[in-house]
C-alpha cells in the first residue's frame, strides 16, 4: 500500500534506458521523457533504485558486446550451453557509458557486482557467476575497475550529482546532456552513445554567469564565452563538467 515502502527498482526507466543506450537508432527523447515522469512520482531527491543489471536479469555486457539482443528469447540456453564472453573491448566503453548516466542521475545508483569490471552473462543463473578479483583480471577488467571507481568517487565528492535538481539541454539520437544543480555547484554531464565523435553547443542559462567548464574525468578545463559552450565528445564517451 502507499507509504509502506520507501524504496524500490526503478524498472520502469530500466526498461527504456537499456534499449536507449544499446541502439544507436534510438533517441534519448525518450528515456528523457521517462525520467521527466519519475521526477513527477518521485521527486528529484528519491530513493528509487537505478539499475543497469541484477540478479535476475541478462548482463548488460551480453547486449553491449553482442551476444544476445533485448527479448532474446535464446538467453536461458545460453545460459546453460553457451554462456558469453566478451570478444569487443570497446563494449567495455558502452557499460561505463550507462554506469556514468546511472551515477549522475537523481535515485539511488545500484552497483551489481560485476558490473565494475564488466562481467558478462546471460540470463539465470549466468548472471551469477562466481566474483572475480586480482590477478583474475585482465587489462580491459582492471581499466573498467578503475574507471567505474573515479565514477563512484566523482559522485561522492560532488554532492549536485546526489542531490542536485535536473535540467535537460540535449536529448536526440547521440546525445543526453542535462544539468544538476544544489546550493554548492552545478554540474553538466554529456553522455555520447554513437561511436563516431560529436560536436555539441549549448546555451547555459544567463543567470548562471559560467565561465569555465572543469572535466572532473581528467581534468582538462574548457572556456564558456556568452553562456554558449562548444565541446568535442568522442565517439560512446561521457563528460562530466563543473561548471564555475
């Protein structure tokens, strides 16, 4: 009943984020307007549990690198027959790409393990293979580790990106760009999912004043002349930019 839970998967934007990322074709319109309804329900500043995987469902590294589509009704005997690996280490860049938009947005980001190295696998119980650590890695599983880490840090240290409202600038075929903003800072994510570079130009909100633009990735700081900003994101790349 209303008021007995405070908390649950947001499957209704898992639904739509999933398919969104995976498939150039697809526009960001849509999951944009999915989270527009969750803030409506829920509010900016929820509980609900946003996830790119769990325990019972297909790995999201299995769709990204190609092994199963969505509804891929040969998921359960892959499970037992043919179970995934990763042949593509780009499909290593399109998990960090949704991991980076489910840890900018409003909600409760949900980690499930694994999904710090990219493990993959198909439907249950594939997609609960034993954990792996240490020298069971290779190279593009310790990247990924490292990389979903600096994530996880970023949202730690910035508290817009847990607590902050959210503004949309961009959403097509290529591009989610939003906004958060709290009391303390705001801060700009641009989430790329085609694989060819895009040039994106915004025009920030004049009350603002923004000058600069600080990559809290890897440091590269960036002029904002006129409240326009023009930046260069590479092909399945992600910024995240504090604005001052």
């Amino acid at each position: 009943n209303n008021g007995q839970l405070s908390a649950q998967f947001n499957f209704n934007l898992y639904d739509v984020a999933v398919p969104t990322f995976l498939d150039e074709k697809a526009s960001f319109k849509l999951l944009d307007y999915q989270m527009q309804k969750s803030f409506q329900v829920f509010g900016y500043n929820n509980l609900m549990g946003n996830i790119m995987d769990s325990h019972d469902k297909i790995r999201y590294m299995a769709y990204a690198d190609g092994d199963l589509a969505i509804n891929d009704g040969r998921a359960g005997d892959f499970a037992w027959n043919n179970p995934p690996k990763v042949d593509d280490p780009n499909s290593y860049d399109k998990l960090k790409l949704h991991l980076a938009y489910i840890l900018t947005i409003p909600g409760v980001p949900i980690i499930y393990y694994g999904d710090e190295i990219g493990m993959t696998g198909a439907a249950d119980p594939d997609n609960r293979r034993m954990m792996r650590f240490g020298y069971d890695l290779d190279k593009n599983e310790i990247q990924t580790f490292e990389d979903v880490s600096k994530l996880i840090h970023i949202r730690k240290e910035h508290s817009a990106l847990r607590y902050g409202d959210f503004l949309t600038l961009q959403a097509d075929e290529n591009i989610y760009a939003y906004l958060r903003s709290d009391m303390n800072e705001r801060v700009l994510i641009i989430a790329n999912k085609n694989s060819n570079q895009q040039n994106v130009r915004f025009t920030l909100p004049g009350m603002y004043k923004i000058t600069k633009a600080k990559n809290l990735v890897d440091g590269k700081e960036f002029d904002v002349k006129d409240n326009k900003f023009d930046v260069n994101v590479n092909g399945i790349q992600y910024l995240i930019l504090q604005l001052r």
